[in-house]
C-alpha cells in the first residue's frame, strides 16, 4: 500500500437513528444510510473533510456486530483504509505475515469491496480495507 488513505472510521452503535442525531448535534450530516446485507448490518456515513464516520448497527442477531456490542459495546470498531486493488493488497499482506480475516473480499457499502485484517496482527486494532468502484466478481 502507498500512502494509506483514511476512508473511515467505524463505529458500533446500538441504534443508528439515535447515532445521528447525536453527530448532527456535532455538526455532521448524513451522507447515506443502507442495509448491508452480507455484514448484517445497517451503515449511516457521516462525511468529514477527510474521509467519514461510518454508524454500525446490527440488524442480524448473529451478526459479528451483534456480537461485538455484546462484548464490547458502542464505541469505535475499526478504521478503514481505502486500497487500489484489494486482492493484491490481501496478498501482499498475507505474505508479509499479517493474518486476514478475509481472504477474499466481500461486498461492503457504495459498491465497494471490503476486506479485513485481524487485530491480534494490527496491534489491537481491526482494520478494514476497501476497494472503491469494484464488484464483488472475481476477475479471470
């Protein structure tokens, strides 16, 4: 990866129309809200000058977020970095020993691909990687 590029910041959230009225009281505006089926979860983006605020909310029981808020509760879950080829990048990475959750990536929110790298190999810290612009194909 080049000079990593923040595309946002995730956070857990237990009821999402909650969530954003509390950032609009901070001067945020809401970018979009979408169910994200492959997660289980329902995302709001809240654009900053530099990339956004991402909501989480759980809609599915067994969704990892679910569990997560279960164990953790609200507050941030992740960071994600925005990539130029998320496959490549999962392979460079894989290769330089950093252990992936997703070694294929999945369809994430705005048509992007999204993949995630474990936090026992980030120093604690879940990071998601997302290709912009790309399908959830994979190429021959």
């Amino acid at each position: 990866m080049s000079k990593p590029k923040l595309d946002h910041i995730g956070v857990a959230v237990e009821d999402i129309d909650k969530a954003i009225e509390i950032y609009q009281k901070l001067g945020f505006k809401t970018e979009a809200v979408e169910d994200v089926p492959a997660f289980g979860v329902k995302v709001a983006f809240l654009p900053m000058e530099s990339g956004s605020v991402e909501l989480v909310q759980p809609v599915a029981e067994d969704s990892a977020m679910a569990k997560y808020l279960e164990r953790k509760g609200q507050g941030i879950h992740h960071l994600c970095f925005e990539v130029a080829d998320i496959r490549a990048e999962l392979k460079r990475l894989e290769a330089a020993g950093v252990q992936l959750v997703d070694k294929e990536p999945r369809q994430g929110a705005h048509g992007t691909l999204v993949a995630f790298l474990h936090p026992k190999s980030t120093g604690g810290v879940l990071i998601e990687l997302a290709q912009k612009g790309a399908s959830d194909t994979h190429p021959d």
